[in-house]
RNA sequence: GGUCGGAUGGCCGAGAGGCGAGGCAAGGGACUGCAAAUCCCUCUACACGGGUUCAAAUCCCGUUCCGACCUCCA
C-alpha cells in the first residue's frame, strides 16, 4: 500500500501527507475574482482540487473545502461603470456564470463558499489583532497597512528578498512607513461601496478576505491553501503575513497549479475571450472538456489548443464506449473499483498521466474481452475504468453528466422505433439486399444515430451531427 | 535587476541514472457484404556543447531559446 504524498510549494519538494486532525482534512482553495466570464485557466483550477478533494475522500478523508468568492474589488467597481450596473449585480452575474462554468465541469460544490463582502467583520476583527499587536497600522488617511519590514518571515514562500522587489508603481507612499507595505483595507472613494470601520469607512484589500476567511471556517491551522502558481506573490504571501502576523499557524501546505498556456504564454485577457467556458462547451461535452483539463500534472503547464481538446475528447469516447457497450453486454453499471497501479499513481502528487496509463491498459483488456464475451473480464475492466473515471470526476454514468437526458419513457419508446427499423434491415440484410440496408442505416445517420454492427447483434446510439 | 519554471517523436503529454509511459494522428493487417467499433503491427524521441558514470532524456558545468512573477491575475 502506498500512501498520499504531496508537493508543497514552501519546502519545493513532495512529501507524505499527514494531516492535523486524524482522518480529516480542510483545505481552502482561492477561488474567482467575480469579473468577467470564466475562461478555461479559470476551470482548470477547479478541476485539479476538485481531482485533489475527490482523491482524498475516497482515500477515507472527511473533507472540509472551502473556496472563496471575491465579490469586491477595483475590476468590479470598473466592470460596474462600463456595464451600467451596480457592483453588486456585476458580482453576482459573473459568480453565477463560474458556478455553471463548474457545474457543466462536474466540480462538486465546497463545503462552503465564503463571500469576501459577508466577512467584513472578521476582517476587522483581524485588522485589530494585526494592530495590537503592532504589526499593522492606520496611517489616519482610512487605509490599513501591514508593516512587512517586522516579518522575519515574509517572502519565504516565494523566496525572494524584500530590498529586490521593484516598488509598485501605484504605491501612494504619503502614509506607508515602506513601499513595500500592503493594503490590508483601502479607504472609500466617493461613490464607491463601502463598510464602517474604526479607521473609517472602506473596503476590504483582496489579501485580506482569504486570511479572514480561512480563519473563519477552517480555524487558526489547515492542512492545504490552494491557488493558481501566480496567486504564490503576492497573494498567498501576504495571506502568510497577515495571517501568521496574527499569530495563526495557517496553512502547513501549499499546492500550486500551473496555467493553461496558448501559444507558450499564460492565457491572456484577449485569448481568454475566446476560450471561455461557455464558448468550449459548444464545441465539446463538458465530461470531454474536463477530461482534457484534468488530463495532464497539476503542475506542469498545459498548452491549450482545439486539436488537443478535440483529440483529448476522441480519446475520452473511447473509454465512454467500451463503458456504455459494458453495460449492454452485463445489463448493469460497473462497480467503481480502484485498482492499485491507479492508487500508485495518485498517491505520488496525484499523477494523473501516469494513472491515465493505467486506465488505458484496462480498456484494451476490456474491449478484447468484449470481443471474447469474456464477461467476468469485460466486468472487472469496467470496474476499474469506471472507479478511475469517478476519482477524476469523468464518470460517464454521473448524474451530473445525465442531465440533458431524456425521460426512461422517451427512450423506451426512441429504442422501440430504432428496433423496428434495424429489424427491416436485418431482414434485407439476410436476402442481400445491401442497398435497402444501406438506405435504412444512411437514414438513421442522418438522424443523428450511429448503427454498428457488432456479434450481439446491431447496436445504435445517438452520436448528434446528423444532417438538417 | 531579483525570484522561479520549461525545451521529450507529426501532435498532446508522462518519466527523473540502466527495462521503448500512455494517448491522438498516420500507414499496414485481422474482422466485416460495406461501414463502424475493436484488436494486432509499424512510426525508437528527449534544445545545444562539455563533464561525471560501467551506464545520462534523467546528475554536474556552460550555452541558446521560451515563459512566469516582482503589489490586477486560476
């Protein structure tokens, strides 16, 4: 037996994970700026903690995720004067277009998804821990500022030094004692939203609400802080600052994922467009788009392109189909096994490649067994593939994936009709008349339903693209 | 300037001292009235130059190129 071991971004290496607390595990994943539509880099970020929890809790864990929503921020504030909407409607219209960005990818709800605006208290409550203990201050000017000279162990995450940053360009230096201080609360502008404090009335930093939050629903020490590779500065520094300045042991782990890349570079504001979401998903299942995402390591860069999803999602109809033809053989769904070279492989910082290899050699077996009528073979294959597919939340048979679906009755009564038909062809298949059976499986393709003939016997299903 | 990644076959994408990952595409074959599906075979790659070693895609040194972060970022 092997058991889970993970990278951590902080020591630069993997190690076994052992959690706080025996058998549970919290983990807090930086969720979306609620701005703009989700483009896929978004998702992918979802899809591999999502892979993350779903392993660990089939690994026995009882999972506690929690995954933020920034609901206030500069872009919202901007988004909201461009679109003519309230803030609050702009954050609400995007965070609803993440939500069905995940649900169509099959990412399972957290356990709770804290709002920055909900958490204003917590915020202050910690702004005047920070300042008690002298690790913060407001200048007067409605600000909060962190003092980072004080850390000794700021910037240990990133490994770089302090006199090496380059000073922000925006950085109003008037009240910072250091340029390098962050913003923990910024002060109202006219017109902008607002929340009373006893430093006057503002809004919250974004470094801030992750500290609060976390703090919050997963106490003063978790086992895992999750994130995008570009969230390590200055995002989740400053979430170590603020939170350890506070005396909170935070987070004990830190996993990064790397980006989706176009054209070698991280995706872009203008590619993003084109690669949202909602835009993919009209070219691909979502089950397929997951798939594709949660294809390659966490960590290694994946170079979208529509070749590679498309190829991705041939590739995932493979596998879907020696599930689906299963169940027509066995007359039951598989029962989600997992075998052992997969537990391997995810076990070692959740090497989905290496466990993708795995399921590759069961649909070979599979499908050689289908061809044998081995059915104790063709179970255990299907077993297997299918107890994979569900850990990388693609299981063909979920609910989740079911959704479009027509009624039993519908497809009861669409199975009658097609069995009518592949009976005439059958029929003027035995007199040779290969023309008519031509025409009656031309005709159904034009519906959109693909006839196969197989040694039990045709077989059809519903394959779309028919012509119009 | 500082910090951190990367370069693998037609394409995607693992591996991290010794057994050709895997997938997709392509070609050939089996099966089939044809098609589809499936199976089998073929396609022996690791940016470049040195070095260490019995053995290097993997370790070391150097070089080139690409990318990321440095207070908006998944």
């Amino acid at each position: 037996m092997s058991s889970l071991a993970l990278y951590d971004t902080l020591t630069r290496t993997t190690s076994p994970f052992v959690p706080l607390k025996k058998g549970e595990v919290g983990i807090y994943l930086c969720g979306a700026t609620v701005q703009a539509p989700p483009h896929i880099g978004h998702v992918r970020s979802g899809v591999n903690f999502d892979i993350l929890r779903r392993w660990l809790t089939k690994s026995g864990y009882n999972v506690t995720f929690i995954r933020n929503v920034t609901d206030i921020d500069d872009k919202i504030l901007h988004k909201a004067v461009h679109e003519e909407m309230p803030w609050w409607a702009v954050a609400m219209k995007y965070e609803r277009a993440f939500t069905d960005a995940y649900d169509a990818l099959n990412v399972l709800p957290p356990t709770y998804e804290p709002r920055a605006t909900g958490h204003v208290t917590q915020m202050i409550e910690l702004m005047q821990t920070l300042i008690e203990k002298g690790a913060a201050y407001a200048p007067g000017n409605g600000d909060v500022y962190l003092e980072v000279r004080k850390l000794s162990s700021y910037l240990t995450l990133s490994r770089q030094k302090l006199d090496d940053l380059q000073p922000a360009a925006d950085a109003d230096e008037t009240y910072k004692k250091d340029p390098r201080d962050f913003a923990l609360w910024k002060a109202a502008k006219p017109g902008d939203p607002s929340w009373p404090t006893p430093w006057g009335p503002g809004r919250p930093g974004w470094h801030l609400e992750c500290s609060a939050m976390a703090h919050s629903y997963l106490g003063e020490a978790f086992d895992i802080h999750g994130g995008g590779l570009d969230l390590i500065f200055p995002h989740h520094e400053n979430e170590i600052a603020q939170s350890e300045a506070a005396g909170y042991a935070f987070a004990k782990r830190w996993l990064h994922n790397a980006w989706v890349t176009a054209s070698g570079e991280k995706m872009s504001k203008s590619l993003g467009n084109s690669l949202q979401v909602h835009e993919l998903l009209k070219t691909v299942r979502g089950i397929e788009l997951r798939w594709y995402l949660g294809s390659a390591h966490y960590r290694s860069m994946l170079e979208f392109s529509h070749e590679a999803l498309a190829e991705s999602a041939t590739a995932f109809k493979r596998i879907e189909g020696f599930l689906i033809r299963s169940v027509e053989i066995l007359g039951v769904q598989p029962t989600p096994t997992i075998s052992q070279t997969f537990t391997d492989a995810m076990n070692d910082d959740l090497a989905v490649p290496t466990a993708l290899a795995s399921i590759s050699e069961a649909l070979r077996t599979g499908n050689t067994a289908i061809t044998a009528g081995d059915k104790p073979v063709i179970a255990s294959a299907a077993n297997e593939i299918r107890g994979a597919l569900e850990v990388l939340g693609c299981d063909p048979f979920d609910p989740a994936f079911a959704g479009a679906g027509a009624s039993e009755d519908l497809n009861s009564a669409l199975d009658g009709v097609i069995q009518l038909a592949l009976a005439q062809r059958t029929a003027a298949r035995e007199r040779k008349d290969f023309a008519a059976s031509d025409q009656i499986r031309d005709g159904l393709a034009a519906l959109g339903i693909t006839i196969e003939d197989t040694a039990q016997g045709p077989r059809w299903s519903i394959t779309g693209n028919g012509s119009k």
